[in-house]
C-alpha cells in the first residue's frame, strides 16, 4: 500500500477528518490527503505544529521519560493527532473538533506501522 493509500484511508474512515500528513519535523511534508478544505491553511498548521512538536521532543528526552509518541492537540476548532513515525518524520490526522478522536488515534497508530514499512 502506498503512503497515499495509507492517508487516504485514515482520512475515509474516521468522521470529521479535515486532512492527514506524513511530514518531517523540519516542516516539509512527504506527503498529505486533504480531503475538506477550511477557512485555515491546512499547510502552515501543519508546519507550526511541526515546531512545537520539536520542542515537545526535546523537553521529553531532557526529562528522559522515555521516547515520545504521540500528541494530541485540540482547540476550539480542530483536534489535530500526531503520531512519531521515527527520529525524522511524523504522521498527523487533523479533524474537527467534534470528529471521532478515538477512531482517529487508532487508525493513526494502526496505519503508522505500514508507513514505517513503506518509508523503509
């Protein structure tokens, strides 16, 4: 399965996707399914939270609780779930704020292990 197919049927299959992305923590996306557009840019969202992710990486390897995981993000509008692909690269699901976050941390965590496999 391709990292497309890999987005494409997180987004299908969880209520209130917006989009999902395979990015790197520099901000350059590997790859992203959009599947409804907002008043926000979906990019720069992205590309901002990649940031914050880093920062929230580092802050966890000073702590040294162990490696970091995952991150969920929510706000009055979006509930964005990023998951840790490895030292480089992530996949993030962003959904509205009322979509099916539990759905969507499952099939993240379900459809990262293909990616892995796909990006090895």
């Amino acid at each position: 399965m391709s990292l497309r197919d890999s987005l494409d049927t997180i987004v299908q299959k969880v209520d209130g996707s917006l989009a999902a992305v395979i990015m790197a923590y520099d901000g350059i996306p590997i790859d992203e399914v959009i599947i409804e557009q907002t008043e926000f840019d979906m990019h720069l969202l992205t590309v901002e939270y990649a940031t914050v992710l880093k920062e929230i990486k580092r802050a966890v390897d000073v702590i040294k609780m162990g490696d970091l995981e995952e991150v969920t993000i929510s706000t009055t509008r979006t509930c964005v779930v990023v998951r840790v692909l490895n030292e480089d690269l992530f996949a993030a699901i962003i959904m509205k704020r009322d979509g099916n976050i539990g759905k969507g941390r499952y099939m993240l965590k379900l459809k990262s292990y293909e990616v892995l496999q796909e990006l090895s």
